[in-house]
C-alpha cells in the first residue's frame, strides 16, 4: 500500500500514532476514529487523542509534534493545557485534540488497551466498554448516539461488571448521577445482557 499524503487523514493518523508510539508517551485514540473501528462509521474532521505525559515532557511532546510537521503554537498550547487539560495543532485542514490524562479511569483505559490496524499502522484503541464509559463523561447527544451504536454491535460481549463499576464510580465522583442513570437505560434499550 503507498504511503497516505501528509495532509489527508491516514497520513495525519500515522504520523501521530508514530510520533507518540516514539516517544512512548502512552495514548488512546478515542472520538470519532474509536467510534468508526469500535462502533458504526461517522464523518469525522479531526483526531482525538487521550495520552499520559507528566509536566516535565509536556515540552518535549509539542517539539516532537512540530518536528512531525504540525502546526504548533506552544504558549498557547501551554496555556490551553493549564486551563484545560487539552490542546490542539493542525496540519492542513486537519486537527489533532489532545486530551492529557488525569483520572484512574483514563489510567485502566490505558492498561486495556486494544491494538488496531488502521490506514497500516497499529494504534492503542479503548475497548468498547472504555470508549462507552469515555462518551458517556461529556455526554453530548451526538456521544450518545454513538453509545448506542458501539452498545448494539458488542452487546453480547460488553463487560456490564466492568461497566457498571465505573460507572457507578464516575457518577461518584462528579457527585451526578447521571453517568449511571444513561448506562442503565441503554442497557435496557439495546437489550444487553
């Protein structure tokens, strides 16, 4: 297979997964990448990544992103991370989200970990019950509608132990329980066991 261009969204996706996977910084690509290999295909316009970098290589991923060709602006980058947790850069029409881990959930996400052949890379995924759990924190219609989809393709396989205790864990710790109270009715929707 020829190598993707550098600014479509195979080529975005291998320089990313290679930068970080050289790096060794820890990720997952979730969004909707996740959702087209673990639920049902959607449009998507950009790459969402979750990965696990300690302040003191917070620098040394933005320079390894502006040598893989991104568009970088670091203070801005630096001060989205302060603010947010998250930051951006862009090659072409394409952005790249960053999200920095910060949470026990995102940690087992990590530990479980799928690898997935994608445009011929291999790329850290969430399981399905993982890339569940992560839509469901923000919870937006269109995370929902994709809950769906990624529970009626693995409904006899999810986990619903795995499920439900983090479920119950993250409602815990927003102290809302509606992170439980969704999982709950989708289950009952889709008919999961």
């Amino acid at each position: 297979m020829a190598e993707p261009l550098p600014d479509s969204l195979p080529g975005v996706f291998r320089d990313v997964v290679r930068m970080l996977e050289q790096s060794r910084i820890p990720y997952l690509v979730i969004g909707g990448m996740a959702q087209a290999v673990i639920g049902e295909p959607r449009l998507t316009q950009d790459l969402d990544c979750i990965v696990a970098v300690p302040p003191k290589r917070r620098q040394s991923l933005l320079d390894a992103l502006q040598r893989a060709a991104f568009e970088v602006n670091p203070s801005v980058a630096v001060q989205r991370i302060n603010a947010t947790g998250t930051f951006s850069v862009r090659r072409g029409n394409w952005r790249v989200d960053f999200i920095l881990a910060s949470t026990a959930f995102e940690q087992s996400a990590f530990q479980r970990a799928q690898r997935v052949r994608l445009y011929d890379v291999e790329a850290n995924f969430p399981t399905p019950e993982d890339l569940i759990l992560l839509k469901l924190v923000p919870g937006r219609d269109k995370d929902l509608l994709d809950v769906n989809t990624v529970m009626v393709r693995h409904r006899d396989r999810l986990d619903r132990a795995y499920l439900e205790t983090w479920a119950q864990r993250l409602s815990d710790e927003a102290q809302d329980a509606r992170i439980w109270q969704i999982l709950q009715r989708l289950f009952k929707e889709v008919g999961a066991t």
